[in-house]
C-alpha cells in the first residue's frame, strides 16, 4: 500500500534507459497498488520490448480499466507479431471479468481457420490462438450469444463466426 512511491514506481517503468526485467517488475508494483497510469499503460503497449509489452497486456486484466478502454487498447495488437504477445492479450480478455461487443469483437478475431502452414510453430500457433479465443469466448455466453446476433458480428468471416459459435452452449449453438 505504499502509494506515495507511484510516482517514481511509474517513472522507472517509463525509463527506457531501465533494463526490461526492471521495468516490468515497475509495471509488477503498479500492478500491485492497483494505479493504472493510461498513458502509461499505451506507451508500454507500443514497446518495442516485447516481455514488457506481454506484461503490459497482461496487467491490463487486473487493473481498473473500463471495458471501452481496454478494447481500444488492444485492438491495434490484433497484428501483433509476437505470438507471446497475441496469446496474452486473449488470456487477458478471458480474465478480465467483463464483455462487451467490442472485447467480444476482438476475441472473434482470433477465430481464424486452421492453418495448414510448414512454417515452425505457424499451423500450432494458429490452433493454440483458436483454443485460447474459444476459452475467452465460453467466459460471456450471454455476451457473445448477443454479439452473434449484432451488426458488429457481420463484419466478421463466416469462418470466424462458426468457430466462435462453438464457444456458446450447444443448446444455443
């Protein structure tokens, strides 16, 4: 509960002079005293460091951020590269507690089809990001069961959709 302490706790995890390792334990600590610092927090998002950008995500989940904002938050880490990154960011909407159509809508979008590629770790990272969107998904029957029927659902491939279906209830699917 050492809150007087934010401020310096928060300029290290700002200091990109500071090591990774030391940053995220910053952003451990920020965590910790529940502060969560917006700007902060979207500057970490964009690291180039990608454990801190990982941690950032993962934070994201436990800290007290409005659904609206998480959404816009992570969003543009839908094309992230890093596959640690992209598959933190769905356990993190799994454990956020709350959906919305929009964490519903970004979820869905990792319903991509199976990949038949030869590439090292691509066809295995493509199921694995299915698995954990489907486990985000069976978090908020209510939400997606709602989503599926919204306009927001058909921006999606009919692809997507089937998967994330599979997620509801098999009564309502």
């Amino acid at each position: 509960g050492a809150r007087e302490l934010t401020s310096a706790v928060a300029a290290i995890c700002r200091d990109e002079a500071q090591d990774e390792a030391t940053r995220i334990i910053a952003l451990w600590s920020l965590e910790g005293l529940q502060q969560y610092d917006r700007d902060l927090m979207a500057r970490l998002l964009k690291s180039e460091l990608s454990d801190l950008r990982r941690e950032a995500v993962r934070a994201m989940a436990t800290l007290p951020v409005r659904p609206e904002e998480l959404a816009a938050m992570l969003a543009p880490l839908e094309q992230e590269s890093n596959v640690m990154v992209r598959s933190q960011l769905l356990r993190t909407l799994a454990e956020y507690g709350r959906a919305t159509p929009d964490l519903i809508d970004l979820a869905v979008k990792f319903c991509l089809p199976d990949s038949k590629s030869g590439k090292l770790g691509g066809g295995y990272e493509r199921k694995f990001e299915r698995y954990l969107a489907r486990k985000a998904l069976e978090q908020y029957p209510v939400g997606l069961g709602n989503y599926l029927d919204s306009g927001l659902a058909k921006r999606q491939p009919e692809s997507h959709l089937i998967w994330a279906a599979q997620a509801l209830p098999s009564a309502e699917r």
